[in-house]
C-alpha cells in the first residue's frame, strides 16, 4: 500500500499542488468487485482545498487515471454502518449516497479518522460520524499545543519555520568557535547543554535580583485598583440620575415616533383623495352636456362626445385596493352609471330618429332617379351620420346592447330604403333593355305581336315618371318579347335575317352600355355603403366581438348569399364578418334582382351572355382585388356563376341547333347555317372579349363548338342527297378555314390546320370523282398495256400483243380528236357549277384542280407511248396548250 501511495502521489497529485493524506482500497457494494481507491488529499496552497478523490487503474496500461473528485465541505455524513463489530462497509453521503467496502477494517478505520481529523481543522466540525467507534475517534482528539493532525506530518509541515538570517549568523559563529562540532556532535551537544544550564541560572539570579522592583509594582497595582472602585462608584451614581432621563428621551422618541406616523398617513390620505378628486371628478359642464347636451348641432355632438369620453374615463380609472369600499366612491361611481344609462339612451332614440328620417328623406328623391337609370346618392346622410362616429364607439364600449340595437335598427331601415331604390332601378334597367325607347325604330322593325308588348310595358309608367309595375310582370312581358324575337329570327339559324342586322347589332350594344352602368351604379354604392359601416360602427379591426348577431335569420335562404343556408343565422367570428352580414341584410335583394336581370338579358338575345360574362368578370375581378372577402366580391362572384351558367347553356343552345338541322332534299346545301352562325359568334367573341380576364371560358367554348361543327358538318355530307358528300365539306370546311385565319383565334390553330386538311382532301376527292375517265376508251387500252407490263412483258414488247399494237393504239387515239374533249370538259363544267354554291365562289379553284389534273393524265399517256411505242410516231389530236386554251375558253363562257 505504501508503494501505490507513493505512486498516487507521484503520478497523480504533485502535478496538480496536492498532497495525499490517506488511501484506501474499494470497491462498490452489491456490484461487481472493480477495486479503485479512495484518497484524502490537501492542496498544498493557501487557501487550503481538501477534497476526496477516486482514483482508478486504467484499462488500457498499469498507470492510475483520476476519474472523480469531491469537495470535503460537500460530505454531509459518514456512515461506519457498525461501531461494535468490525465491517468493511462504510457510506459517505455527497450530493448522493456512496456505498463502499473497503480491502480491510484497518484501511477503512484509517481513512475516517483522517476524515475526521480533517473536518476538526478546517470545516470545524461540519461532517456527521454515524456508528463510528468513538475510541477512535479519541485516539484523534489533539493534545497540547503541538497537535497532530495525520501523524505529525503535516503539524511539523504547519509548525517548521525558516531561520532568519541573523540566526543562520549566530549558528555559523557558535559552530566556529567548537571546531568539533561536525566532526563530533554528541560533544558538541554536551558543550551547548552546559552553555544552557549556565544560561538558565544566570535567569533565575537575575529573577530573584528583582523581587524589590515586584513589590513596588505590586503596591502600585493596589493603589489603582481603589481608583478603579472610587470611579465605579460615581459611575453607578451618574446612572441612576440618567435613568430619569434616559425614560424621559424614550418618551420624547416615541411621541416624536407618532408625530411622524401620523404625518405620513396625513399625506398619504391626502395623495389617495387627490387622487379621487383627480380622476372621478366630472366636469358640471359635461355632466350638463350629457343630461340636455343637442345632439342635432356640430357644437353639440362635439361637446356630447367630449363628456362621453371624459366620463369613459372616470369610469374606467383603476381604483387602488380599498377605495371600493369607500361610500363616497360607491355613490360617485353610481352616479356615472345613471349617467351613462341616461346618455345611452339619449343616443340611442336620437340616432333611431336619424335613421327613419333618412329613409322618409330618401323616399322623396326616388321620383327623379325613377326615370334616369341612377341610384340615389347617400353621400349626405353618411356624411351627416360619421359626426356621430366617436358616440358611437362609447357607446359600443359602454352599452354593448344598446350599440347592438342600433345596429339592428340600421340595418332593418336601410335595407328596407335600400330594397325600394334597387328594385326601382332594375325596373328602369329592364324598361331600358325592352326597348320603351326609341319606340318609332322598333315599332318600324318588330312583328305587331311585339308592338303590343311594348305597348303593354309602357303602361308600367305613371303620369309622374315614376315605376308602378312589378318585377315579375315586367319579367313575363320580357318573355313574351324575347320569344316573338326568337320565332322571327328563328333561333340565329336564319342568317339573313334580324340576327345579323345592324339593329341585332345595336340592341346588343345598347344591352351591354345598360348593364355596364347597372354594374358601375351598383358598385360604388356597396363600397360607400361599406367604408361607412365600417368608420360609423368602429368594426375596421379583426378582434372577436363580445356578441353574436342573429340577424342573419331574416335573410332569405334562396336569395341572399350563397355562403348561408336559409334561416341559418351566421356566427360572427370577427369585426370583418358582422361587417359582410350587416351588409347581406341590407343589400338582400342585389342578387335576386340581378339574376332576374341577367336572365331577361338572356331571354332577349342568348349572346348577351357573353356581354355580361366579360362585364362580370371584370367587376368581379376589381372587387377582389380591393378586399376578396368583401359583400360586393361575393355577391358579384356568386352572379358571376350564373352568368357563366348562362354562357354555358348558349353554347350547349348552338351545339344542340347543329344536331338539330334539316337540309332541303331539293336544292343543293351550299354553306350551312350552324356554319355561318359560328362565324358570327366567333367574330362577336373575339370583339367582346378582346381584353376581357375570362378569356379561358371562351377558349374552352370555342373548342366545344367548332367539334360540334366538324362533327354536324360531316353528319349533314353524310346525309346530302342534292349535293355531294365531297362538295358539302370541301364548301363547309373551306369557309371554317377562312374564317379561323381571319380572326387568328390562337386556341383554335389545330382546328384550323384539320380544317384545311379536310378542305384540301374533299377538293381533290372531288375533282377525281368528278373528272372520272374523260378518255374512257383511251384509258381502258392504257390500262391493258399496264396490265401487260405487270404481268411481266417489257414495255417496248407491248405493242407487239395484237390486241396493243400500233394499230389498235391509233384507233383509239382517233376516237377523242380535241373537238370531242373540249365538248366533255364544257359539260364537267356545268356538272360542278351545279353542285357548287356561289357564296363560297370555290368554282374557278374547282375548275383549275381539274384541269391539272387532266393534264397530269395526258402526261400519263404520252409517257406509256413513248416508252412502250418507241419511235412509233404516235401521239395524241390535242396537246396541253389545247387543254389550257379548252379550260380558259369554257371558263369564260360561262
């Protein structure tokens, strides 16, 4: 063991300034025994640190690592588990509990006794010994001044001191003086011992020489001990006559003591009242402007609004603890809330009054807007309405229930007022649209069965202008209107008629400036209507609201929005919702009337649907963008999707006329009308929505179309009797192709590439249908030569077949001189000037195909000739020039 300490102490400790006091072999009990070592140590520095060390062999050689230290202040308890007994086991409680059993009882009994001699000097008795025998302890417990603390080490260490250098001087003379000194030192320890008895003597002869100066001195220390109980006395006496006195300045202390309390809570009494005084003391001028302050001048709302404040204040200053239980608090505080509740209601029936008013000023002006297609103008009213903004916000901060009710109240007025002023200008709207003016055009244009509509509508007029009819008897009318329309331009097919006149032309473009200003009169008005909502009920901010409106309940289910269901009130989940439903109750009949609306417009001319789906989307795109949660983008949003309902249903109209139509057995077919339509509804497209941001629904409208086109197109050759099928599609498809070049359709350039392929085939199917075998005879002997040459014989053995030789070839050739041909090309051309129609004018493009490809087969004949008949001299009556002079003469004689 003492080896291993020197090793620790080698190794492990010197290089860090420690010192090992005591070592002893462990291991941890009830686990594997894995020994390590247990070390007392000191820093060898002051101040000094002691500290318990574990120290362990390493696994990887024979040196010892250092793997766990702890503070000696940090042992709370050292558990010897027996006091009696010897046992190896002992405990040292740290921040946790250390359980040990130690190679031996005497290791272990060491180890705590250094333990316990290091708590005695330098954490004065800190450490807990629990069943630690108390003999050893004892055998611990230091005796004299020159205690030991770990067997006079470190004692001598602590009690060694240097010798100065005077006593190094004395030391070199004495031994100097003894020349034996190092050579026999036991002499020269004799020599010092005599030098020190001769020294001790000399002391105790000059001790007792003084004993006449000890007495003296004694005497004089007897002498001052009387003084000292002489001034004892006046000192007690002096005390006594203090104590009075000393009573007497305690009294003056404590009362001085009060003085000062008293004057402290004084002041504080007095802040507390301040306090009070300052901020629950309301003005009598704004007392009095609350009880009779008018609410109907500047002057008055704005010395009303200054009270309410000044009161919301009062009311709302945070009282300190205690002051609620003051009475006078209590009463003041009452008297606010009497205030605030007379006040409340003052503003509340007041603004109530306002509101009627406003509706009754507003009916008055209904007559002059009645016959201009405008809406009132309530700029004034808002006007006149915002000086009561801030009241407002009191009183929604005040009385919650009261700011409901006139929330309510608004509501219920306006949209009443607003209901009679919308209805009314959608019926000058639908007036507009019929026609009651510019009667003489239409009375000069329309059927007599239409006249009498238009009679009928104008008897909707009163004498003063202003609008008594219904909306749905003017919708009635509108429908007998559009459907004499119809009958008399038979559903666009008849495109010489009313659909393609300039008056179809002008009443579309009269419809669409109408609904444009129906949709621009419309907008402003929700959007003022909104921004004074917004500033006049204080709900700009996105916070839950502390209520819930209901009035949702009244609003129609099949009417209003789309984003509630019928009686279903809607929960109002912030400021920015109560502001969309108050506007859905006040403006519940914009959707309705603006379907009934969209649907007369579409009763009068189907392709005023794409009118409003271009006017829509626009309106509906500009709301979005301002605030795409608003009343006005939602609204305008769910009409959109009826608009484009309507759009989508013309276009499902034209496809289902294209199945529909019947070609006359008798007379050739010619363009045909689904055709013609297409083309002016392309052309109509493409002017409406040229910078319109929906152009995607006619995109996709487009390419359902013109399939439907192609598909009918071929369906009707197919079934042409007059006609033939080549002809029918080469015209048809000739006339789609012109039309998708000229309009440059982008979404259509693969129709447009089929369509000129389709036009290009059926040409040349036809021009070979009809062109046929012109040189029958001629054909029929070329064809035998041919079958010849397949068969194997060469071509210049062929004209020695007797049914192919020369002979037979000129025989042929003097049946169709140029007199015959040119009487069978004049007759071709008869034959396709029948079946062609003039106003796709495709006659001389038919011709011209023809005549190349005549030349193309007398090429045909001249080649087999010259190469089966070499040097024959055969050739043909005519010749090509004969062919081109033969085209052009018939070309021009008819």
């Amino acid at each position: 063991m003492t080896a291993i300490k020197h090793a620790l102490q080698r190794d492990i400790f010197t290089p860090n300034d420690e010192r090992l006091l005591s070592i002893v072999n462990v291991c941890k009990a009830g686990k594997k025994k894995k020994n390590c070592f247990l070390c007392a140590t000191v820093t060898t520095e002051r101040p000094v640190q002691v500290k318990v060390v574990k120290v362990k062999k390493s696994d990887k050689g024979d040196f010892y690592k250092r793997q766990i230290a702890w503070a000696l202040r940090d042992l709370a308890v050292v558990d010897a588990k027996d006091a009696i007994k010897e046992n190896p086991e002992f405990d040292l409680h740290f921040e946790k509990i250390y359980k040990w059993v130690a190679s031996s009882t005497a290791e272990k009994n060491a180890f705590i006794s250094c333990i316990w001699k290091l708590n005695q000097r330098y954490l004065r008795k800190k450490i807990d010994f629990v069943n630690v025998s108390s003999q050893l302890l004892e055998e611990s417990v230091p005796s004299g001044e020159n205690q030991s603390v770990t067997g006079g080490d470190e004692e001598a260490v602590d009690e060694y001191q240097e010798l100065n250098a005077r006593e190094e001087q004395d030391i070199e003379i004495m031994m100097e003086g003894c020349e034996y000194a190092i050579s026999n030192a036991e002499a020269f320890a004799e020599r010092l011992s005599r030098e020190l008895q001769v020294l001790d003597g000399a002391n105790i002869q000059s001790i007792m020489a003084s004993e006449k100066q000890v007495n003296i001195l004694m005497k004089l220390l007897d002498e001052a001990l009387k003084e000292v109980d002489q001034i004892e006395l006046k000192l007690s006496s002096y005390e006594e006559m203090l104590q009075s006195v000393k009573e007497q300045m305690d009294q003056i202390s404590e009362s001085n003591h009060l003085i000062h309390l008293s004057n402290t809570n004084n002041v504080k009494l007095l802040s507390e009242i301040e306090f009070l005084v300052n901020h629950m003391d309301l003005a009598k001028g704004h007392i009095k402007a609350l009880q009779e302050g008018d609410l109907a001048s500047s002057r008055g709302i704005e010395a009303c609004t200054n009270a309410a404040d000044a009161l919301l204040q009062c009311m709302n200053v945070a009282l300190r603890p205690g002051h609620d239980m003051l009475l006078a608090v209590k009463q003041q505080q009452q008297r606010f809330s009497d205030l605030r509740e007379h006040f409340a209601r003052r503003l509340a029936s007041h603004l109530n009054n306002v509101f009627v008013q406003q509706g009754h000023d507003q009916s008055s002006t209904l007559a002059q807007h009645s016959v201009e297609l405008t809406l009132p103008n309530h700029h004034p009213f808002h006007r006149d309405l915002l000086r009561y903004a801030k009241l407002m916000e009191w009183l929604k901060s005040t009385d919650y229930g009261k700011y409901e009710g006139l929330t309510k109240n608004y509501m219920d007025y306006l949209s009443r007022l607003y209901e009679r002023e919308i209805k009314d200008f959608f019926e000058v709207a639908k007036i507009k649209m019929t026609g009651t003016t510019k009667e003489s055009k239409k009375f000069a244009t329309l059927p007599r069965k239409e006249s009498a509509v238009k009679q009928e509508t104008e008897s909707l007029h009163g004498s003063s202008g202003k609008l008594t009819g219904s909306t749905s008897s003017l919708n009635k009318l509108s429908v007998q209107s559009s459907g004499n329309r119809r009958s008399q331009s038979s559903s666009l097919l008849d495109m010489g008629n009313m659909s393609a006149s300039d008056l179809d032309v002008a009443d579309r473009t009269k419809f669409d400036k109408i609904f444009e200003q129906v949709l621009s009169e419309l907008e402003p008005l929700c959007l003022a209507e909104q921004d004074f909502i917004s500033k006049f009920f204080k709900l700009q901010q996105h916070q839950s609201m502390p209520g819930t409106m209901t009035e949702a309940e009244d609003l129609d289910g099949g009417t209003s929005s789309r984003q509630h269901n019928a009686g279903t009130p809607l929960p109002v989940s912030s400021e920015k919702d109560m502001i969309r439903q108050m506007m859905i109750k006040i403006f519940r009949c914009i959707e309705p009337e603006l379907n009934n609306l969209i649907a007369l417009g579409d009763k009068i001319d189907s392709f005023n649907s794409l009118y409003m789906l271009v006017k829509m989307s626009h309106h509906v795109w500009t709301a979005q963008n301002v605030d795409p949660a608003s009343f006005l983008s939602t609204t305008l949003g769910n009409v959109l999707v009826t608009v484009k309902r309507n759009f989508d249903k013309c276009i499902s109209n034209q496809i289902r006329q294209m199945e529909e139509v019947k070609i006359s057995k008798k007379s050739k077919v010619g363009i045909l009308p689904f055709v013609a339509e297409f083309e002016e509804f392309a052309g109509l497209a493409e002017s409406i929505f040229k910078n319109a941001e929906r152009r995607g629904d006619l995109d996709k409208a487009y390419t359902k179309l013109i399939r439907g086109v192609f598909v009918n197109v071929e369906k009707v050759a197919n079934e042409s009797q007059k006609t033939p099928r080549d002809v029918v599609m080469m015209e048809n498809f000739h006339h789609i192709f012109a039309t998708l070049s000229r309009l440059k359709i982008s979404c259509l350039e693969a129709e447009k590439k089929e369509a000129k392929q389709k036009y290009t085939d059926h040409l040349q199917s036809y021009v070979i249908y009809s062109l046929g075998q012109p040189l029958e005879k001629l054909n029929h002997f070329f064809e035998g030569v041919e079958a010849r040459v397949a068969q194997g014989i060469r071509e210049e053995e062929v004209s020695y077949q007797l049914a192919f030789n020369k002979q037979e070839l000129r025989k042929v050739i003097k049946e169709y001189p140029g007199k015959e041909v040119k009487k069978g090309l004049d007759n071709l051309y008869k034959k396709v000037d029948k079946h062609l129609c003039e106003e796709e004018n495709l006659l001389q493009v038919v011709w011209h195909s023809m005549q190349d490809e005549f030349i193309r087969q007398y090429k045909h004949f001249e080649g087999l000739i010259a190469r089966c008949y070499p040097g024959s001299g055969v050739t043909m009556e005519f010749t090509i020039q004969d062919i081109l002079d033969y085209c052009s003469s018939i070309a021009q004689s008819h």
